[in-house]
C-alpha cells in the first residue's frame, strides 16, 4: 500500500528545524517540504515577485536558506505543495492561509514567541483586516486548522483569550525550546558576561532606537564583559559599527549558535525573541521589552526534547480517526436506475416538441 503523504510548510530556521524534527517522528509517512508560500494572495505575490518581500521568509535569503537546509538534509522538496494530494498539511503560521489548503486537514505548530499585540493585531480581531498585519501576535486566531499544538499551559491560556478554540489547542511543547538543559554543555570559550541578543526589527521595516538599546545594555553589564550576538539577517556592518561607537571593546557574533552563549552567560538581554524562553529555562537574569514575570508562565515546556514526537502522535491518531470516520458520499447521478429515469424524461420531453412544431 502506497504510503500516505504530509507537506510540511516551513519558514525560519527555526520554524523548518521544527518541521523536520516532527517528520523524522512521522517515516510511516511519505513527507514532503516548502518553504512558506503566499498562494491565494495576489498582491502579496506581486510584491514577492519584485523582491518586496525578500526581508520575510517569503523570499529573499530567508527563502533560500529553507531550500538549503531542505537538500542539505536530502529532504524531497515539493515547492507550494503542488505535486501531490496531501492527507495532511503541518504549517508553522496561520498568518496566511494558502488556497491549495485550506480544504486539508491541517496541524499549526507554534515556532516561538508571539508579538505584542499592536494595531495590525486589533484590525484582524475586530475589523477582519489581514492577520499579516499583526505579526506573529495573531497566531491561532484564524481557527482555520484542525489541531494547534502549544508551548505550554500558559501559553494555552494566551491564545484562548485571544479567541481561539481550545478544543483544538494541545500542549505539546514545541520542538529546539524543550529541553534548554543539553545546552549546558558546550565548547564556547566565554563564561560569565552579559548578552545582548538584537533583533531584525529594522530589516522588516519596524522602528528602534539600537543606540538606546546598546546603552541600556552597557548600564545593566556595569562594568562586565558584554559580547552581542546579532540577529542572522541583520545588516553586520551597521551593527558592528553602532556596537563599537556605544559598547566599546564588546565582542560581536553574527550567525553563530546563540543557545552556548545564552548557557554560559549570567545576564541575557534580548526584546521580542523566543531565546529569552532558554535564558528563563536555565535560571538566567533576564532582560525583555516583555514583562519577565509574564513570560515566566509562557516557558515552553521542557520534556527532554519529546515534543516532536508528542506533535507526531496527536497528528497520526487525528489522521487515523478522520480515516476511518470518512463518510463516503454516492452522487445520484451515478446511480443506474436515475439514468434511466433521465432519459425517459428526456425523451417525453422529446417527443413533447416534436408534437407541438407538427
């Protein structure tokens, strides 16, 4: 018996990391991977075809970076899902919903840390406006997915009040934030200093004020050393640049792992980004734009790295009752006895015409 197939929409490294490690669990499958797509959004495609979106996982590095880790990995790559019928599709976002699935059973898995609910948030809420518009704060809210699986109670009870149906939320744990502990062990050289993890913000077009970011930074290192770990699409030279002028003498990595800097360091400063979860994880001091109390109750759940297999075996009893339930529907049409039925009514009608034009 052929096997059945599953499309894993992926995105960041973080988000395709995700999905690979949830389809390792799932080999009695046949799976296949793209990086995120827009199909169904037409201007959002105009805009990805003129490079608009290369700053977003639409396209651009981001893109290509997905495509790399895919055939590195020797992972059959199925670009917007358009060679096969798939039993099941696993997403990382319900931002977009893409038209070639929204008639598949589907499993969102959440990737991190959601934004802060901002404007784009309350117009997608309230108003119906694109979920785009919020970012990552209106994930889960579409409800167009069978299964959401979650970080951790906490967050359950996050996206509950945001209005998503908990019948569909599971508390999984999300996979490469579950088990934070492994981290400790480590060759990096560094011990005892402050980070700073930077963000993208102003790669994707949002406002920071990155002088008062590194001043903060100093005031709270007081006198430690401090070592910047940048965010991968950062522009470096504009970043190494302002560190030097506002942080002298801090050291500064770029696309390094960030996970042995965050287990050896005392201090960890970040502003939206889900490593602050591995700082909290391990007992770090923290920094956040968040309030650190709050996040404490969001700490993914850490279950020695069985969450992806916690994804794959809600998603393969979900598979095997929506099977063996599936109501099989016969058209009349294709019954015998209405055939004949139709073409004696056709021929009355016939031999009605006939008649009437003699």
């Amino acid at each position: 018996m052929k096997k059945r197939k599953i499309l894993y929409i992926c995105g960041s490294f973080n988000q395709t990391t995700q999905m690979h490690q949830i389809s390792e669990q799932l080999t009695d499958y046949d799976s296949y991977f793209s990086p995120y797509y827009s199909q169904g959004y037409w201007y959002i495609e105009l805009t990805r075809k003129i490079g608009l979106m290369d700053f977003s996982i639409l396209g651009g590095q981001a893109k290509q970076n997905t495509l790399n880790y895919l055939m590195k990995n020797n992972l059959k790559i199925d670009d917007e899902g358009k060679l096969n019928d798939y039993s099941l599709v696993f997403t990382c976002s319900d931002m977009l919903l893409q038209k070639n699935i929204k008639n598949k059973n589907i499993v969102l898995v959440q990737e991190g840390m959601t934004d802060p609910e901002n404007l784009g948030y309350h117009l997608a809420k309230k108003y119906n406006f694109p979920r785009w518009m919020g970012g990552t704060s209106t994930t889960g809210i579409s409800n167009a997915y069978d299964i959401f699986c979650v970080a951790s109670e906490g967050y359950k009870d996050l996206f509950v009040k945001k209005g998503v149906d908990p019948n569909k939320i599971q508390v999984t744990g999300i996979p490469n934030f579950d088990n934070c502990a492994v981290f400790l062990e480590n060759d990096f050289p560094h011990k005892g200093y402050v980070l700073v993890a930077t963000s993208d913000m102003r790669e994707t077009y949002k406002y920071e004020n990155r002088k008062k970011f590194i001043e903060r930074a100093v005031k709270i290192a007081n006198g430690r050393k401090l070592i910047f770990k940048l965010h991968p699409n950062e522009n470096y030279e504009r970043a190494k640049e302002e560190i030097d002028k506002y942080a002298p003498g801090s050291l500064i990595f770029h696309k390094d792992n960030i996970n042995p800097m965050i287990a050896n360091c005392d201090v960890l400063i970040t502003r939206y980004s889900t490593v602050v979860y591995i700082g909290l994880a391990l007992g770090k001091e923290v920094y956040s734009d968040f309030d650190v109390s709050s996040l404490k109750s969001l700490v993914p759940l850490q279950n020695k790295g069985r969450s992806a297999k916690n994804i794959a075996n809600i998603a393969r009893e979900f598979l095997e009752k929506s099977e063996s339930s599936t109501v099989y529907v016969i058209r009349k049409e294709s019954i015998p006895r209405y055939k004949l039925i139709q073409r004696l009514k056709a021929r009355k009608r016939l031999a009605r015409i006939k008649t009437k034009s003699f």
